[in-house]
C-alpha cells in the first residue's frame, strides 16, 4: 500500500464533523479502496472547546488556519465554512499553495464557482463538490461521469428538504404555512432564519451549479427566477389534492429553443409522478438523458454524515489521482474548460405551461364571466373551473386551470384582474403546473 495521503478540514460543524467521523470509522475501507491511508491531519475551526462526540488525536484541532494551508504534507483540503468571502478566500489560498479542495459551498459555488474553476485549471488541482447539492445522492458526479454521454432534456427537483418538509405538513395536516415552518423549527429542520430555505435561494443556487454541469455552460443565479413558498395556503395545497396534483417547490431546467430554462418556484405536479411521492425532508431529483430516458436520483439532501459522506466520496476520487498523478483527469466543470459554451438562460416571460389560478371574489353574478374576459383578452384558455360552496353575499374563491399559456399573457391579465374595481379581495393566487411528461 502506498504512504499515507494528508487531508486538512476547515470548519467542523454539522458536515465538517461528519467528514471527520467518516474518515476516522471508516480508515480501513478507505484505504483498501484508495490503495493508500487518508489521514486526517489537522481540523481547523473557531470553537476548539465544543463536543462533537469524536476523540480526536492531540493537536489535531486547533485555530491555525496558516498552518493548515502552509502544511506541505496535507494534499487536500476540505472546507465546509459555508459563506461567501471568507470561504471563497480560503479555497484560492488553498489552490494557490497546489492543495486540491473539496468544497460543500453552494452558495460560493452558485456566485464564485467560476473563479475557483479558473484558479484550480490554471493550478492544475482538483476540486470536489458532491456535498454542495442532494447531501449524500450523487446527483454530480452522476451528470458528470455516469450520464456523459447524455445530451441532458430536462432536470427537474426537490432540492431543499426543509420546504419539502414544510409543504408535506401542509397536505398531512392542513396547518398554514407558519405553522408548519414554526413546526420544522422546533424540529431542527429550518434554521432560525429560514429565508435561503423557504425563499427558493438555496435551490436556486444548486439548481445553478446542475444546470453548468449539465450543459457546459457558466451559469449566473441572478438569472434564474426565484420564487419561494411563503405566500402558500393550506387553502392551495388542498385544492392541489382534490385535482390529483401536488405542490412541490421544484429547482426545474430544460433545453429548448432558445436557451436554456432554469427555474425555482412552486409547483403543480400529478400525484402520480414519482416527485410527488418526495415527503418530509427528503431530496429527489428527476434527470431526462436522450438516451438513458428517465432517471431518479433519491436521498437525504442534508444531514451531518449523509453530506459527510458526499463529502468523503470526492476526497476518495481525488486521492485515487493523486495516487496515479492524474488529476485533472474529470474537470470540475464536467466539460474541458475550452469546451464551455455561454448559452442563454431564457426570461421567464417566455416560459409556457399550464398554471393554477385562485381568486378569492364576491360570490355573485358575473363575477366569473369578467374574469374569464380578461384572460380571453389575454389569449388564455380555460380547462376548468372549481368552485365549492355557496355564500352568497360574501367572498368564495374560485379557482381557475388554464391551458398551456405563456408566463407574459398570464401575468399581464393578473395585474389587470387585481385591479378591477370591487371583484377581487387580495391578490390572484398563481401556481404553475407541470406537465407529467416533465
């Protein structure tokens, strides 16, 4: 067996941890797959003193961070900090001193990837990041290797499994959305500000880096449309199910003419697509190849050792080239950097779909046929209409499935309902719908 491989850590958390533990439990293993020992050289962190339930050498953990970075017998770095500048800072240092990185960072990644990509080129280092989407499913290293010889159709998931858990209280026990994200708190599944979670912001950033990965393509996250899941009611996600569907909050790409779409929002999808069958804190994502067909990728998206092990997953794959000198071997990026093509993310003015509409009106005559004149006006079809008990005099909500209809024509015919005078109480309640096939 071929001598030892020396790894650094920098940020011992819930992954950092993780990784650790993994790398300590699983030492053997490791190694006989590796064909050389990793050993865990130095953990580096703010808080030395807090119990992680691992027995660490002495001196192993400490707050040197120059002293990691300047170990010429650590080959790999592992950072699991999270943020932006501080962590961004780090990873270049590390590959400016030749350390390959391994990186759980998606939000650098979504905003800085393209940086830390150039610099680990020019270097000639690997970089790692499985751990930064799907926690433990190896959704990247499956768009990078396993589905290479794929031109990708479509991918669409449930990328966040503190909104999936959120969305599945919803259904299971009609509780408003409050209500259960207070729920997911005290269970530990939402941080005390959820915003990057129930906002779409997280699942955004991942979908970004699948989507580079997919297409070869940079991608900038401003680009992609966000939209969370705060404004749902347990109103909508019963409507959902009395049409056959539910509502996920779905990271969606697809290649069209045009561009690309890359997408984040509320989703209407039948119940029977293998997505809506994703409860709890649960990740799944759906990947379409030209020639594979259909594939389902399922797991834990977060969690101490399920990320750990994504985590250690790219240390393993990294170190088998250190061993063999070959590494550059699989770009980060999945395509060879001169092989990247800028394609355009596509306005979202331009998608179509079907979409759910409720507005919550007077329960009167006419109220329906003003409606439907405004999205006639606006070449929008109607394929059905839902309403349930009566309360004349008072305000019912309707509720409305278009056809297929551009996401330009709807929005311009919901600003105009919300404003005409006396018919609607709040404003028009807009879900888009995904077609099974997608």
């Amino acid at each position: 067996m071929s001598s030892e491989i020396g790894i650094g850590l920098i940020g011992f958390g819930t992954v950092g941890s993780g990784a650790a533990k993994i790398l300590f439990d699983q030492a053997e293993l490791i190694a006989r797959r590796v064909g050389a020992p990793l050993r865990l050289k130095r953990i580096v962190d703010l808080d030395v003193k807090s119990d992680r339930g691992l027995a660490l050498p002495e001196g192993v953990l400490s707050t040197d961070l120059p002293g990691l970075l300047n170990d010429e017998s650590i080959r790999i770095v592992i950072e699991t900090v999270g943020g932006y500048d501080f962590a961004k800072r780090v990873i270049l240092d590390a590959i400016g001193k030749g350390k390959h990185v391994v990186t759980a960072n998606k939000a650098l990644l979504a905003v800085h990837g393209e940086d830390v990509f150039a610099a680990a080129h020019r270097a000639g280092v690997d970089v790692g990041f499985e751990a930064s989407v799907g926690g433990g499913i190896p959704i990247l290293r499956s768009l990078t290797e396993g589905l290479a010889a794929n031109h990708c159709v479509s991918l669409a998931g449930i990328m966040n499994g503190t909104s999936n858990y959120i969305l599945t209280q919803m259904k299971r026990e009609g509780r408003e959305f409050q209500d259960a994200l207070a729920q997911a708190q005290a269970a530990g599944y939402a941080e005390a500000d959820p915003t990057f979670d129930i906002e779409g912001i997280d699942s955004a950033h991942k979908l970004a880096i699948m989507v580079s990965l997919a297409y070869g393509t940079p991608v900038n996250v401003k680009e992609i449309y966000t939209e969370g899941i705060q404004r749902l009611t347990a109103l909508d996600i019963r409507y959902a199910s009395e049409l056959g569907m539910a509502v996920k909050l779905l990271g969606v790409a697809k290649c069209c003419e045009g561009g690309i779409e890359a997408r984040v929002h509320p989703t209407m999808i039948d119940n029977t697509t293998p997505l809506a069958q994703v409860h709890g804190v649960y990740n799944a994502i759906h990947v379409v190849g030209d020639a594979v067909g259909d594939v389902m990728f399922y797991g834990q998206g977060a969690g101490s050792l399920p990320t750990g092990s994504a985590v250690v997953s790219d240390v393993i794959d990294i170190a088998r080239n250190v061993r063999k000198q070959a590494c550059g071997r699989v770009p980060p990026t999945s395509f060879q950097m001169d092989g990247r093509v800028p394609i355009r993310i596509r306005p979202m003015e331009e998608l179509t779909t079907r979409y759910y509409l409720r507005c919550m009106v007077p329960d009167q005559p006419g109220v329906l046929s003003r409606i439907a004149g405004v999205l006639g006006n606006h070449a929008i079809s109607i394929a059905s209409v839902l309403q349930q008990g009566r309360q004349e005099g008072q305000t019912v909500p309707v509720v409305i499935m278009t056809h297929r209809a551009s996401e330009r024509s709807v929005q311009t015919a919901i600003r105009e309902i919300n404003h005409l005078p006396s018919l609607v109480a709040e404003p028009v309640t807009v879900i888009r719908v995904e077609d099974q096939e997608a």
